[in-house]
C-alpha cells in the first residue's frame, strides 16, 4: 500500500493544502508548529475516522471556519482508491456530514462502513496500525516502555495471532457450553419419560367420546329456545316501529306549532315597527323646515344672493387666499423683527466676548511671566544634573580597566560561563546517577552474599557475575564519588565567576542608562531655554492684542443698539396685518357655520327617503309570513286525521310480551351456554392432553437424536480447542525466531561498531541487550538517544516482519515517523539515516519522515516544506525539487 495524494481543505491550519506523494523517502520538514504533523493526522483521519486521533471533530475543523474536506488516494494490492470526508458545523458541535471510499468494484458510505472496510483491507485497525506502521510524535519508546504482557498482545494481534487466541478461547466456551446443554438434555429427557408414563396412565378416549355425546345432546336444546327467541324478536321490532311512527308524527306536530306562534309573534312585531317608522317621518318633515328657516338666517349673515354650495365654496375660496397672504405678510414682519432682534443680541454678546478676551489676555500675559520665572530657576538645576551624571558615567567606565573582560564585552562572558556551568551541571547529573546506579549494584551483591543464595533461582551465590564484579564497582563507586567532588568545586567556581560577570554587565547597562540620560537631559536644558524666550515675547504680544479687543467691543455696542430699535418699528407693523387676519377669519367661520346647515338638510332628506323605503320592505316581509302561516296549519290539520289510537294501543301490548319472554329466555340460554362452555372445556381439556402426549413423544424422540449429537459436538470442539492452542504456539515460535533475527540484523546495522553485540528476544517477548562483555542491560537501562533508536530498530523489523510475511509478502500500508529525532543527539541522527537507507534497500516502498532536523533532509527522495503564514496563522505545503540544494541552503 502506498498514499498517492492528500488534499485539505480547511483542516487544522491549512486552508487549502495538496499534496502528491511517491515511492521512496518523503521528508516532511519545517519548523516546530508549522503543521507538519498535522498532513500525517489528516491521512490517519481518513483512513480511521475521529476514533484514531487524540481529538473530538471539533478540533480538526480550521478555527472560524464551519466545514472542513479531506481526501486521500491510495494504493493497495495494485488497485486505486479515494476516501472523502467532509465535516459540518451543525448548531454548536461538528458532525460528520459525508463519508465515502471508492473502489473499483464498490463504493462504501458511512463513517462506520468504510473504517470496517478499510480495517479488513489492511489487515489492521487504527491502533494496529500506529503499533505497526506509524510511529507518532512523543510515541517512539512505546514498545520499549510496554510490559512483555502488553509487547506480547500487541505483537499478536499485528501477527494476527490474537485471532486464533480468541478462536481458541471460543472452542473452550464452546466446549463448557455444550457440556452445560448436554447435563441439561439428559436431564430433561428424564423428566420427560416420566411425564409421558403418566399421560399414559389415564383412559383419555373414552374420556372423550362420553363427553362428545353430553355436548350433541346440549346443542339441541340450545338450537329449540333460540328459534322461539328469534320470533319474539320479530314481535317486538315491529310493535317498536309503530311506535317510533307515532312518536315521529306527535313531535312534528308540536314543530308545527310551534313555528306557527313564532309567525305569529313575528308578523305582530313587524306590524308594531312599521308604526314607529311612521312616526319617525313625521318627526324627520319637520326637522328640515326648521333647516330651512336657518338656512335664510345664515345666508342674510353673509352677504350671499343664494345659498348654495357652490356659492358658499367660491366665497371662501377668496377669504382664505385673503388670509393667507396677510397671514405671511405678518409672519415676514415678525420674522424680520426676530432677525433684527438677533443681531442686535449677537452684537451685544459679541461686545462682551471681545472684552472678556481682552481681560483672558492679559491674564496670560502676567502668567507666562511667572513661567519664564519658574523656567529660568530650574534650567539652573538641570544644568548641575548634567555635570553629575557626565561624572558619574566617568567613574563607572574607570571601573572595568581592572576587569577581566574590557566594556561591552560582560554579556558574552556571562553567557560563555553560563554554558560551561551547564556542561558541568549535566555532567554532575551524570555522575549522580552513576553513582547511585553502583551504589545499588554493590548493596546488591552484599546482599546476595549476605544471603548466601540468590533469593529469586535459589543458587549459590559464589560464582555470580553478581559478585565477581562486586569490587569492580566499589573501585567504581570511589572513583564516581571523586569525579562528582570534582565537579562539585567547578560548579562553585564557574558560579563564582559569573556573578561577578552578571556585576559586571549590570555596569555597563548602567553606563548606558547613565549616557542615554545625559544625552536626554542636554537636549532637554536647550529646548527649555529657546522656550522660555519664545515666552517672554508672547507676553508682550498678548498685551497689544487686549488694547485692540476693547476698542472693537466698543463700537460693536453702539451696532447692537441700532438695530434694537429697527425691530421695535418692524413688530409693530407685524401686529396690524394679525388683527386684520383675526376679521377675515370670522367671516370665514359664518359660512362655515351656513354650509354645516345646508348639510344639515340634505341628511335630513336621504333620512326620510331610507325610512320610506324600509316600511315598504317590512310591508312585504308580513305577506310572505302569512302565506307561511296559511300552509303550515294545513299541513297541521292533515297529520292530526292521520294519527290511529288503536293500533298504536296494539304495539305498546306487543312490546311488552315480547320484552318480557326475550328476558327469561335469554337467562335459560345463559345457563344453558354455561352448561355447554364447561362440557366444551372439559372435552378441549382431553384433546389437549391426547395433544400434548403426541408432542411429548415427539420431543422425546428429538431429545434423544439431540443428546447424541451434543456427545459428537463435545469431542469435536475439545479437538478444535486443542488444535488452535497449538498452532498459535508453533505460530508464535516461529514468528519470535523471525522476529528476533529481523531485530538483530537492523541492530547490526546500527549498533555493529559500538559497545553492544546482539538483542536477545525470548518466547514471552521480553527484550534483552548484551554488551560486547556479555553483560546483559534491560532497554530501559540504555540512554534517552540510544532507547529511541532501539525502538526505531524494534519497530522497523516489526514491520519487516509483517511486510515479508511468514509465508510470502503481505501489502503494507507506508512506513511513517513522526519527529522520530526528538530524542537523539546529531549522532544518533545520523545512524537513524542508516537504517531509514537500510529499510529503502529492503524494499520498503513508501517511508514518510516528518521533521525539523535538517540532518534528514540528505536522506530524502522528496522534500515537502511546511511553513505558518504568522498573521494568519494558517500553514502552506510545497514540494522542493532539489531536496540537496535546500538541504545546503538550508531551507
């Protein structure tokens, strides 16, 4: 398997990212935190979904942003597939919106579906797949740190050996199990033999027919009493039907009545309406007399020939022209005398203002005298502020000529010294654990020989590489003791010697400080004395401009008073063009108060007509009613010769006969049926034994063919048991000898000219480290660089082992390291290029390396630069054609 490309789309920090992927090394190189590790995450998430990453969906999605896409083409087994994903902002949380893999033959949809398809393709599921193939950040001594338990079950499950573990722990629950169904079969075949004899015991046929006679016998008594029901029934319908006739004819006949006295009461109501509307009309004739009379009055007011609308109208058409032109004739006088009145105000004002800024200026004046005073007074004392810090800055430079470093030179010494007191700080950490390490060893082996035997295996002790090298490690406990003195009084000096260059740059800051105020200060005393100055001179100006402001507030007043009087004459002329607007207003008001009159009358008469109208509507409304009434009392006089008292007499008789026979026959039928339901239970009683007995033969016979094939089942599920654990034994030897020659080769490769000699992996995968001197080290006692090597080591030929397969090749999804270099020094990077060319040579075809050492960068097929854009926070990827070049460029 190989990754072809990655595309993103607002996915952690990159906006919009793609990437082609080829055979070989592809180095992912960038500084820390420009995104590298999250291209790997991304191809992860594809292939697994959220379940595989250490973050919720909210995580991935590029902050501010609502929806992300992810797709991913691979390679397996020679066929082409793309997996998509898209995320979606669903109210406040991000949910999986697509999710699909595409195939050649199928295509999966659902997160769920294509994590199972892709999990069954490769043979792995996500963690499967980081044991194996993908070594993330921070995870490099994963497999050093595990237990042999956790090696070992990690280890089979990728070997596929946990499988047959689980298979064989099946066939054992599968053993239990039908032993379990067997002891219960047997059991149950006990009882149902038993239960069948005593079914037997009884004589349920003759049981049966005897009961089959009772129950004829009972039916037709039964059949007798309901034909006599079924006629009483007939009886009491039709005396009911003549009843509910007689019933409906007497209800109508009350409607009718009903509704006759309604009509009645509503002809007279009617009749009662057109009287008040009579009257109404009266009343409405004389009302428009009276109008007219007042009509004549209103006309004789106003100075009209006639009084009509359209002369009422034109009239005051021409009053309210009138009244507005004087209107705004008298609005400009006003206005006019308010703007005359303004000015002489503003005028007035602004006569103050000039002099109230001639008094602001003098004022001034006599106060910038005071500061060119003050001023003068403090240029003196800044003056000797100046002499002192110029002897001061002198004195401090006098001090470093018996200095070890001459000036400016302090802050490189202190940081020369800061480094070789760290170098002696981590070599004194060195020692210290060292020294600890034999102490614990010594404590040890007089504890063993204290003992005599070792208390783990029981041996003697004498003998022991334990013992033996007992006074190799006192001699080395007193020369670890004697180097940690030594570093002890180097670090005391070394601190010494950077306080006194720590005293020594906090002099030359002061210089500096000093130089830098004294430079402020210079400048600060001339710019004062050009101030005070320029000071002294605006005084002087601000005194002529106050004389000029009084001169000009003077005649501004004699302005303000000639147009108060102005407005006086205005305002006045402006109250005779109000009064003569009031006259033409009354007269507007008197044909107003006519046209309201003539208004008056013309309702008056649309009153008389609309009253006129509805007595006539009422008038036909009443006859109509009484054609109404005409023919509902006929139709009354027909339905009361119709009714026949005798017979109706007839059917309450028969009612009640049959009633009465229905209820005692039907308590007869009741016991009767009663009497039948229970010889039917009893009869049903017996067909169900003579039933169950069939089936309790038949269950008897299938028992007996069950517990005999539960005995078959029983031996072929112990064989099948004993077969999977034996052949996960063999499987695991066989796998535990590639593995540990695999390991050992790709240690040879890293370690073959340094102070190891071979790895030794036992049946239960517990990891040994030999010296070249034989002695044997766990890989926890190795170094930080040397553990993650290891495992690098480890892991490599794990997934050698799983790419060769025991039986032939298996397609491999890419070898991928995730800043693999976090604990290695520069050499151990350099031997990590070894077996990352190592791996190449074998025929990995795809390795994948992120990292921020450049050291990678020569090991490189192709080169992919991450980089942050810093404003926006969001990373771009690019391919570099020349990884060489950039490797010496040092991009």
């Amino acid at each position: 398997m190989r990754f072809d490309r990655i595309r993103l789309t607002n996915f952690k920090p990159y906006a919009d990212a793609d990437l082609d992927l080829d055979d070989g090394v592809t180095v992912i190189h960038g500084l820390n935190g420009s995104g590298k590790s999250s291209l790997l995450d991304a191809c992860f998430f594809a292939l697994y979904g959220a379940r595989a990453l250490d973050e919720t969906l909210d995580d991935l999605v590029t902050t501010g942003e609502d929806e992300a896409e992810i797709d991913l083409w691979f390679t397996h087994d020679d066929t082409a597939y793309h997996v998509h994903r898209r995320l979606r902002r669903s109210g406040e949380r991000i949910q999986t919106a697509d999710c699909t893999l595409e195939g050649p033959d199928a295509t999966y949809d659902g997160a769920r579906d294509v994590r199972d398809r892709i999990t069954r393709m490769l043979r792995m599921d996500a963690e499967a797949f980081v044991n194996c193939a993908y070594v993330r950040q921070g995870e490099v001594n994963k497999l050093i740190n595990a237990t042999p338990t956790e090696r070992q079950t990690m280890l089979d499950d990728l070997l596929q050996l946990g499988k047959l573990e689980e298979y064989r722990e099946r066939a054992g629950q599968a053993r239990l199990g039908v032993e379990d169904v067997r002891s219960e079969k047997r059991g149950a075949l006990d009882q149902l033999e038993s239960t069948i004899e005593e079914y037997e015991s009884r004589d349920l046929h003759a049981t049966l027919n005897a009961l089959t006679t009772e129950r004829e016998e009972l039916d037709a008594k039964i059949e007798r009493y309901e034909d006599q029901r079924e006629r009483a029934r007939e009886t009491l319908e039709e005396a009911r039907t003549v009843l509910e006739e007689y019933e409906e004819t007497r209800e109508e006949l009350e409607r009718l009545d009903a509704e006759i006295a309604d009509l009645e009461s509503k002809v007279r109501e009617t009749e009662a309406e057109r009287d008040d509307l009579r009257r109404e009309l009266g009343g409405e004739r004389d009302r428009i007399e009276e109008l007219d009379e007042e009509v004549e009055a209103r006309r004789t007011e106003t100075d009209l020939d006639e009084a009509t609308p359209e002369a009422i109208e034109e009239r005051k058409q021409t009053l309210s022209t009138r009244v507005e032109e004087t209107r705004e004739t008298a609005a400009d006088k006003r206005t006019k005398a308010k703007a005359l009145e303004t000015q002489a105000e503003n005028l007035r004002t602004k006569a103050e203002d000039l002099s109230s800024r001639a008094g602001e200026k003098r004022e001034e004046a006599s106060e910038l005298d005071e500061k060119v005073e003050a001023a003068t007074e403090e240029l003196e004392e800044r003056r000797e502020r100046v002499s002192e810090l110029e002897s001061e800055a002198e004195t401090l430079r006098e001090t470093f000529e018996d200095a070890p470093v001459a000036f400016g030179d302090a802050a490189e010494r202190v940081e020369t010294l800061r480094e070789r007191l760290d170098e002696v700080r981590d070599r004194h950490g060195e020692v210290a654990g060292a020294l600890d390490a034999a102490r614990s060893r010594v404590e040890e082996a007089e504890r063993l020989r204290a003992e005599g035997k070792c208390p783990e295996c029981g041996q003697p002790v004498e003998g022991s590489p334990h013992v033996e090298r007992l006074a190799d490690d006192r001699e080395r406990v007193e020369e670890l003791e004697s180097e940690l003195a030594d570093l002890e009084a180097e670090r005391e000096a070394y601190g010494a010697k950077l306080e006194e260059a720590e005293a020594l740059v906090e002099r030359e800051q002061r210089v500096e400080s000093v130089e830098d105020r004294l430079a402020t200060l210079t400048q600060l005393v001339d710019d004062r004395a050009e101030s005070a100055r320029e000071t002294r001179e605006r005084a002087e100006r601000l005194r002529a401009e106050a004389a000029e402001l009084d001169d000009q507030a003077e005649s501004t007043r004699d302005a303000a008073a000639t147009q108060a009087d102005r407005a006086e004459t205005v305002r006045e002329e402006a109250s005779e063009r109000a009064d003569e607007v009031e006259a033409l207003e009354a007269r507007l008001d008197r044909l107003a108060a006519l046209d309201d009159r003539l208004d008056a009358r013309a309702d008056a008469e649309a009153t008389v007509e609309r009253l006129q109208d509805r007595r006539e509507q009422l008038a036909e409304l009443n006859a109509e009613r009484n054609d109404r009434l005409t023919e509902k009392r006929e139709r009354r006089r027909e339905l009361a010769d119709a009714v026949d008292e005798d017979r109706v007499e007839k059917a309450r008789e028969d009612e009640e006969r049959a009633a009465d026979y229905l209820e005692k026959v039907g308590d007869a039928l009741d016991d009767l049926t009663t009497e039948r339901d229970d010889l039917q239970s009893r009869i049903g009683s017996v067909e169900g034994d003579l039933d169950q007995l069939e089936r309790l033969r038949e269950k008897r016979d299938a028992l007996v063919a069950r517990v005999d094939a539960l005995e078959s089942l029983h031996d072929e599920t112990e064989s099948l048991e004993t077969m999977y654990g034996d052949l996960r034994a063999e499987l695991r030897k066989q796998n535990v000898e590639t593995l540990g020659r695999m390991l050992n080769e790709t240690f040879d490769l890293v370690y073959g000219n340094d102070a190891y000699s071979h790895i030794r992996l036992d049946g239960e995968y517990e990891l040994t480290v030999f010296q070249k001197d034989g002695t044997a080290l766990a890989p926890d006692q190795l170094s930080g660089g040397e553990r993650a090597l290891f495992n690098l080591s480890l892991r490599c030929a794990i997934y050698r082992l799983l790419a060769e397969g025991i039986d032939g090749a298996a397609p491999m999804p890419p070898l991928i390291l995730d800043e693999p270099t976090v604990f290695l020094d520069s050499g151990h990077v350099s031997r990590l290029v070894d077996l990352v060319d190592e791996m190449r040579s074998l025929g990995v075809r795809q390795i994948v390396i992120v990292s921020h050492d450049d050291e990678l960068v020569g090991a490189a097929d192709d080169l992919v630069r991450v980089e942050k854009e810093p404003t926006s926070n969001r990373s771009t990827v690019e391919r570099v054609d020349d990884p060489t070049l950039a490797a010496v460029s040092g991009e």
